[in-house]
C-alpha cells in the first residue's frame, strides 16, 4: 500500500487557516455534481475528510464525507491517475468500506 500512503498525503486536506482554501468554497451535492474533475479534487482537498481507502481492480479509491455527503476518488493503482470523482448515492456504496471507518469517536 505505499501509493495509497503517497495518494493519502496528497489528498489530505489543507490546513482549514489557509488564505487559498477561501478559494474553493464548500458546494453542496448539487454543485458538486456540476463542477470539473480538478475543481472536485480541490472541493475535496479544501473540504474534504477521508473516512477510508480500498482497492478494486486496479484502483485505489478514497471514500471522502464533504459536508453532508460522500463522495468518491479514483485512482489508477501504480500509476497514481486520477480517473474519476463521483458521489457516493447508495447505502451498498458505503458498506463497501464499513470494516474501515473507525466509529469509536461517535461512541464517546
């Protein structure tokens, strides 16, 4: 898994006290369908929290909750790609990563 590791550090969210991140502002789900593949990376990068990461096939997909929804990063495996950034629209989507997402802060 060390491109995920790589993948990880490039998609961790930038420091919420960044002047730039004033430049990409939280959309909602709506918006967010509308906006261009890099303006969805950056919708993520500024806002997004990744809640887990797993393989299919050859990609490597990151599950991130932006606001009041998920959504989806896919990247090509090895080669670090970005190939696709959609919403997360079905309650099987989700529970693809179930055995990943650590609940114990909900718990408290």
């Amino acid at each position: 898994m060390k491109s995920s590791m790589k993948l990880f550090k490039l998609l961790t969210p930038i420091c919420k006290k960044d002047k730039i991140s004033n430049m990409m502002p939280l959309v909602n789900a709506q918006e967010f369908k509308r906006l261009s593949i890099y303006k969805r990376l950056m919708v993520l990068r500024y806002h997004g929290e990744v809640l887990a990461v797993m393989r299919y096939m050859a990609n490597e997909i990151f599950l991130y909750r932006v606001g009041d929804y998920f959504a989806e990063a896919w990247f090509r495996y090895g080669t670090n790609d970005l190939t696709a950034i959609e919403l997360v629209h079905s309650d099987y989507q989700i529970n693809q990563y179930i055995d990943q997402i650590d609940i114990t802060d909900l718990l408290k």
